[in-house]
C-alpha cells in the first residue's frame, strides 16, 4: 500500500462527501482555507453553469488537524452537498422514498454498464456515484498534499492547452504564467487563445454540443530521484498515469513531449546532459518531462492529459430504456458545454497525491521538518554528486 493513501465516499445527491488521507506527516499546516481556495477553484470555468452556482464548496474537519496544523494522524475531511435538502427523502438510507427512478441511461455515462455490473435497475445508484463531483474531496484532500510539498518547495500547477481545436501555442511556460492563468475564464495562459476558447464554448453551446480539451500540468522544485526504475509499480510515469485517468472522463495521459515523440528522430528527442560546478548535472532541454527511467531528474515536471467532451448533450444520442426496451433520444434541457479548466484542478490534485507519496518513500519521517532537513541533505548530496 502507498505509504499516502487516500479515499474518498459519499454520492452526489447524498448529504455530503467525506474522505481520509492517511500518511500526513506531523506539522503541515492546513486550514478551511487552504482546502477552501482549491475547492473554490474547482468549480470556476466558462462553460459550466447550474450546479456551480448552488454549490459552494466549504470543507469541514474531522480529524486529523490542531490549531492549523496536521498532527501526524490521518486527515478526515467532509464536504457537504447543500442540495441534500431537496433530495432527503429520493436519498434516504432507510425507507424513504422509491422517486427519481432512472431507467434511461445516457450515452457515453457509466449508467448502463454499472447498472449490469452492480445489478441495478435503478441506474441512480449507479450515477450518483459514478459523477464527476466524487472530485471535490480528491481536490480537497488534494490541498492537503499540496501544503506539504509547498513547505519542502514544491509548486504544482495546471493550465488550459485546449478547448475543442482551439489550441494554445506550445511554449515551456513558467510557473508564474501558469498562475497567471488562474484570472482567466478558461484558465489559459494565452490572451488570444482565451478569446478563441470562450468563442468556440458559445458556438458549441449554441448547437447544443460539448466540448473536450487538453491540459497541462507541472512541478516546480523537485527533488531529484522520486519514483524508481526497480519495479515496474514504482515507475513515476506508471503512477501519474493511473491516477490522471482515474480522473472520470480523462482519455489519454503524455509525459514531456509524449505522443509528438514518435513521429521524429531520436536526436530530437532525448535531452543533452550538463554539468556545471555550482549547479551540478542538469539537462540542456526538457522534453523527457523531468522524469528518466521512472525517476525525477530535477527538471520540471510536465504531464499533459485529454479530456473527453462532456456526455450530457442538449442534442440528443440514442439510448434505450432498461424496462420497456424502447429507443428514446437521451435530450436534457440545460448541460454543460466544457468541464476543462476544472479539470485541470483535479489533475492538480491527482498529481499532488502521486508525489507526496513519492517524496514520502525516498524521505521518510514523521514530521515537516525530519523530511525538509532529509531533503536538504539530499540537494546537497546531488548537487555536489
Ligand atoms: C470536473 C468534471 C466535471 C464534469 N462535469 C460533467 C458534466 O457536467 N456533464 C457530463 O456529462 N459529464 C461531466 N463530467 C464527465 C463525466 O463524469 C464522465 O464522462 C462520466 O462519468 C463517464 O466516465 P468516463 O468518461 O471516464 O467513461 C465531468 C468530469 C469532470 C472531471
């Protein structure tokens, strides 16, 4: 088992989520705020609307934390749903009341596989879980991990790359451009592509369509050697993969520059290696990403993932209802256009729990400041190696 572990429960019509992160060493500060902030955004993006607005995500504490600080013990977290009132009874654990029964699944959902896996026939059971707001305790969890790494110098941030073919010219953008995103309504670093982005979102919605996207994220301040070439399960690569497309509606995952590098040569590709005395080994270029045989090489970390357009159409696909058996067009009246730029945050997230755990597995210790002075160490060690 990952020595930081998390899991999260609760539906998304039910009264809450609720999650644990167990591994949290002792002396990492987090407060309603911290979670608060990324849970805030989480739920902004052009192109999103109805449930935004109802809920505004504040986390609760459970255990865990003191005075501002983690304790060493695991972290429990819950995030109320605030339109639990309208649902009481259709999501009552005892009898309540057998209402809001779903027997049309919708194209492109978990609804219909689920309802054949878990013998459902009423698919709510399926989707109230299956919908993507499970992720608001992955991100909330999330900021827990990210006040641990920004105490050891770590900073992990996403941007928008692109929304349908609207694409953001490809730059090695630094971390103050990518925070500088975060003003922007498609959280894009590039002001004429955001232009573009925010037209495409109006056409889509205009035609009743939706709309799917790249992002992309990366890590500042690494230490060189996390993840391990040893086994296959503790490749860095394998890791991020995993949890990125844990992500619902996440398709495809590249490190570095990825799927590009197929398509040229080898001189191309690979990243010339310099040594300087002050700094020691480095790299001439970063196209590997920052990770070499499963391990960190000190470089910024870059993971790029795809998103899918979002399956609720207000035009109709064909589906079929699980009773009569009669084809029926899956229409809604209102859907969201595109979820990309807070899917970004919950990449941030996914990312931010792969790490921790890396960190903890080459660090070691109990508390901030026994892994911080492990870590200094460390830099010392490799710059001097
Ligand atoms: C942040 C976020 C928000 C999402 N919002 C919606 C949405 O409003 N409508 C929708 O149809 N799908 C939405 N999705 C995607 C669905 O949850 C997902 O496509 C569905 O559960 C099926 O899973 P799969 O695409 O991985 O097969 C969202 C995903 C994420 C990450």
């Amino acid at each position: 088992m990952a020595l930081w572990h998390f899991m999260t429960a609760g539906e998304s019509h039910g009264p809450g989520l609720v999650g644990i992160v167990d591994g949290v060493p002792a002396g990492v500060p987090v407060t309603s705020d911290i979670v608060n902030q990324d849970l805030a955004r989480r739920q902004k993006g052009y192109g999103r609307g109805g449930r935004m607005a109802i809920e505004k995500d504040q986390v609760e504490f459970f255990g865990g934390v003191r005075h501002g600080k983690t304790m060493g013990s695991p972290v429990a977290l819950l995030v109320k749903n605030r339109d639990f009132v309208n649902w009481q009874e259709s999501m009552d654990p005892g009898e309540g009341k057998a209402d809001r029964v779903i027997t049309r699944p919708r194209p492109g959902h978990a609804d219909l596989v689920g309802g054949i896996k878990y013998q459902h026939r009423d698919l709510r059971n399926v989707l109230e879980r299956a919908s993507a707001r499970e992720t608001t305790m992955r991100v909330a969890l999330g900021a827990v991990a990210r006040s641990f790494l920004r105490e050891l110098g770590v900073e992990v941030r996403g941007h928008v790359i692109s929304i349908g073919d609207v694409r953001a010219p490809y730059q090695d953008y630094t971390l103050e451009q990518i925070v500088a995103a975060e003003t922007s309504p498609v959280r894009t670093v590039d002001p004429s592509t955001e232009t573009a982005m925010t037209a495409a979102i109006d056409r889509a919605k205009e035609d009743g369509d939706t709309l799917g996207g790249v992002f992309e994220i990366k890590a500042f301040g690494l230490p060189v050697g996390l993840g391990s070439y040893a086994q296959w399960n503790r490749r860095l690569e394998g890791q991020l993969a995993q949890s990125l497309l844990s992500i619902p509606a996440m398709k495809a995952v590249e490190v570095g520059t990825g799927m590009a590098q197929a398509d040229v040569p080898g001189s191309e590709v690979h990243d010339a290696i310099w040594w300087e005395k002050a700094q020691g080994f480095t790299r001439l270029s970063n196209r590997a990403g920052g990770i070499e045989g499963g391990i960190t090489t000190g470089m910024p970390m870059v993971v790029r993932v795809a998103m899918k357009p979002l399956s609720t159409l207000l035009s109709p696909l064909g589906s079929y209802d699980i009773e009569t058996k009669e084809p029926f067009l899956a229409q809604v009246e209102r859907s969201d256009v595109t979820a990309v730029p807070a899917a970004v945050v919950v990449g941030e997230a996914m990312v931010l729990h792969v790490l921790a755990n890396a960190i903890l597995e080459k660090f070691g210790g109990d508390s901030l400041s026994e892994i911080a002075q492990r870590i200094r160490a460390w830099d010392r060690y490799v710059r001097e190696y």
